[in-house]
C-alpha cells in the first residue's frame, strides 16, 4: 500500500480575474519509506501539491489517500519542514522543539528530554538553551528538522527547506536528511528548484509541468547507490547521465514557463 495516492487531483482558486488552476488531474503514488522529489518551474504548483497531501489546501476535484484512508482534514500522519523557519523567537532551541509535543499533552519533562535527544540527533547538542537570534542559519534549520521529527511523523513533506542555505551548510543538511530518514525511512515528498538536489537525495524525481493547470509530465527513477553522500554522488558518471536526462524533460517546461511570463508581461 502507498504511503500517499493523488487520484485525479485539481485545485483551483477564486481570483479576481477570475478562477486559477494550480493543478488539475494530478495522479501520484508516494510508496511506503520512499524519497520522492519533485522539481519544475515557477508557479507548476509544486507547494500547492505539498499543501494537498498535508491536508492544508481541499482539492476542488479528485481524492487524496493516506495509508489507503481517504483524507479529509489535517494530515495527521504528515511532519511539514516550511522553506522559512516557523520556530518562536522567544523560546529557546529545547522549547521549541518541545513544544508540539507539550500540544499534544506529553509531560514537560518528558517532551524536554525527547527535545534534546533530537538536539542531539541533529548535531546540536548542548545548544538547547539558546534562542533563534543566537543560532546561524544552518543551526536554524537543524532545530527545524528536529521540530518535525521529535513527532515522529510517518510522511515527512519539506519545502525547499535548504533554499536559503550557503552552499557548504546545505550540502552538510542533505546528508544529515539522508541519515535520519535512513534510520526508519520515512516517506518523503521533497520540492526543489534544484535539480542536482532532487538527484543527490532521491528515489525518484517527478517533473511538473509548466503552470497554470500543472501535472507531473515525467518521473525518474533514481539507481543512484545508498548510503550517499550528495557531494560525492554528484561526481558519478551515473549522476551526469541522470542529470542530462532529466533536463531534457524539465528544460520543455521550463521554457513554455518562459514563453507564457513573456506574453503576460
């Protein structure tokens, strides 16, 4: 059984010029422990896809299924790490990863001591009591990661998480990624404008088309070897031809994004 199914999913929405398609007729199977990317151009509909199977945006057409039960609220099953950090500038690191756990009403105690395990999981032990001003970007982003999993989500979807990141911190975040979701192998639905990104941490990367009414238009398997580290896997010849492959399917929809934004203005 698939961890997430997209069956004939359409979102449109209310504008003043009228309705928008976001998405229309969007089947997708996200298996169980499987790493899905998903690249495309601007405005393909890549977070409204995300927001679909969090249960954040109701599809105007189609169903959505988690574990084979449709879905029709929050996704309860879902962890969302946001492309910006939604952490509370007046809470400390341990709070702040604490905190879903204490609204779910685990013991204080309790939810402080998961808090720093996952500190620690995430490189950032013995940094519990300092606040977000205090923490560099990296560090920001790793008590992110570990406000999402101290609640041991099933699905794990993130939004171009490490978009804001130097190139040094993100490459050290995508293996850190890697070896946390190896340990129990979430599902995860990942959205990138960076295809060499989507390459180094997929199973497999699915290409939206060219919006309005976007679609998946390709999905690659990626027979990259695990365990990986993305700096290395990028070297490959394998990487190379994954990568020439893929952007011959990308490249089309990024043009005809082109080509409309040219006409608009």
């Amino acid at each position: 059984m698939a961890a997430v199914e997209l069956r004939g999913v359409s979102v449109r929405f209310a504008g003043t010029s009228g309705a928008y398609t976001a998405i229309e007729h969007v089947d997708l199977d996200i298996g169980a422990g499987e790493f899905v990317c998903v690249v495309g151009p601007t405005g393909c509909g890549k977070s409204t896809l995300l927001n679909v199977v969090a249960g954040l945006a109701k599809p105007t057409a189609g169903e959505v299924r988690v574990a084979g039960v449709p879905l029709t609220g929050l996704n309860r099953a879902a962890g969302y790490l946001f492309q910006t950090d939604a952490l509370m500038p007046w809470a400390s690191a341990r709070d702040n990863v604490a905190a879903g756990l204490l609204f779910r009403g685990v013991a204080r105690a309790q939810a402080l001591t998961q808090a720093d395990d996952w500190l620690g999981r995430v490189g950032l032990r013995g940094a519990g009591d300092r606040y977000p001003h205090q923490l560099s970007g990296g560090m920001k982003k790793r008590v992110a990661l570990a406000q999402t999993l101290v609640l041991d989500p099933k699905i794990l979807l993130m939004d171009e998480p490490f978009s804001a990141l130097d190139v040094q911190t993100r490459s050290l975040m995508e293996n850190e990624l890697l070896g946390l979701w190896a340990a129990d192998r979430k599902s995860v639905l990942f959205v990138t404008h960076d295809l060499d990104e989507a390459i180094a941490l997929g199973d497999r990367v699915i290409v939206m088309s060219a919006g309005p009414g976007s679609r998946p238009v390709a999905s690659h398997p990626i027979d990259l070897p695990r365990p990986r580290d993305v700096a290395e896997a990028r070297m490959s010849p394998r990487f190379v031809e994954l990568q020439r492959a893929l952007w011959q399917s990308l490249r089309v929809e990024v043009q005809k994004s082109q080509r409309a934004m040219a006409a608009a203005g």
